[in-house]
C-alpha cells in the first residue's frame, strides 16, 4: 500500500528550539491528520486539517495543510522533553472513505 | 472512558505457528480497525468492522490473516500460519461511528509480535 513520505527521517534538538517536519505525497488529499506515538503505544491525534491553504494551532503546536492538497507540515515551538516521540502525518482521500495513509514517520529526539 | 484495550502485549512464536490477538473497543463504537506497523514504518490498515461487518479487507492477507467481530463489540485477529514477515505491532483502533473527517480514531497500545 501507498505510504506518504516524511521529512526528516530522525531529527535531534536541544530542549527550547523550534521543529519543522513536513509531509508529501503524490496523490491529493482532502484531510490532513498529524499524530504522535510513544513508545510501546498507539498513535495519538494531535491536529487535524479538512481544507487546503488552513493553519491549524494546538498549543505549541501548528499545523498546516499545504495548497496543492499533497503536502502538509507540522511546526513545534519550544520544544520539551515530553515532545520526544514518533510523529505521523496521514492523509485521507475521500471524505466518508475513512481509509487513512499513514507516513512513514519522523523521530524526535531532544539532547539533554 | 476507558480506552482500547488489547491482549497480549507481546507475543514471540515460531514461523508456522498460529496466533491470535484480541481487542476491546471504547464502549459504544461502532467501528473498528485492525493496523499492522513494520518497525520504521506507519500503520497500515488491515481490516475495517462496522458494526460486526467488514467495511474494507483490501489489504488482508486472506491466505493466513482471518479477523472477526461476532457480535459488534471485541474482535479477534488470527494468523495462522505466522511468517517472518508478520513480526510487527499490530494495533486495534476504534471510532464511534462510520468515521468522517469529523471523528477521532482512538489506538490500543498495541500487540507487539516477534516470528522467529
């Protein structure tokens, strides 16, 4: 199955800097989705994107949904240790399809 | 609320051996998901339940992967005979209704598989 593809792979901060990972993909989308996943858990919905061109914030987080409707991005400000984690963006092509492509993740690690 | 909740946690068998992991929705959902992650990689979906009806089964390997939900609630999914390949987490999701863009998918921690 098609999987979109995130970037980067792995990123390593210091506790405080800002973070910017971006999603693409070679089909369009109507709903963009980022999630986070702990170790030894399932993925978690952080935000959630239903239209081209939107920003989307969660508290230090936003989100947006790029124009062409292939990309979508997910900025964190400030980041905490409790930011580390695995974050996953996915999209969904059709509403009411509910079938979600997931990416193929990017790792956030924060150096001490 | 309660979560999803799914048993065991970790499974290791042998290639050829059979298992079997088991979930329990949040209670009230109508659907349910099964999803296989590779290490290194996002979730995938397996199976889809409404209710106790397959929505989507596209991307099950029928040949070993079997899935039910006999009565709308919990739900098991088999494999039988297990490959190498099949070592991953498989996760159980579940949502109140036949999800729109509009309804949140709530993840169980997962089972983590090893085939040796």
């Amino acid at each position: 199955g098609q999987q979109l593809n995130q970037s980067p792979q792995s990123m390593f901060i210091q506790e405080g800097e800002d973070v910017s990972m971006n999603c693409t993909s070679s089909s369009i989308f109507n709903t963009w989705l980022w999630y986070k996943q702990d170790p030894g858990e399932g993925p978690v919905l952080l935000i959630a994107l239903y239209k081209a061109g939107e920003l989307t914030s969660n508290g230090r987080l936003t989100a947006q949904f790029g124009i062409t409707r292939k990309d979508s991005f997910l900025n964190i400000s400030a980041s905490i240790p409790s930011d580390v984690g695995i974050y996953f963006c996915a999209g969904e092509s059709n509403f009411g399809n509910e079938k979600l492509t997931f990416g193929t993740g990017t790792r956030l690690t924060i150096i001490p | 609320e309660a979560g999803v909740a799914q048993s065991p946690r970790y499974k290791i068998i042998e290639k050829r051996q059979s298992v079997a992991f088991w979930c329990n929705p949040i209670s009230g959902h109508a659907t349910l998901y099964w999803y296989q992650q590779i290490l290194g990689q996002g979730p995938k979906l397996l199976i889809q339940f409404q209710n106790n009806g397959v929505v989507d089964d596209s991307q099950l390997p029928k040949d070993r992967f079997s899935a039910e939900r006999l009565k709308g609630v919990d739900s098991t999914l088999k494999i039988q005979p297990a490959k190498l390949e099949d070592s991953a987490v498989y996760l159980c999701a579940s949502s109140p209704r036949r999800r729109s863009a509009n309804e949140k998918l709530f993840f169980g921690s997962g089972t983590q598989l090893s085939v040796l």
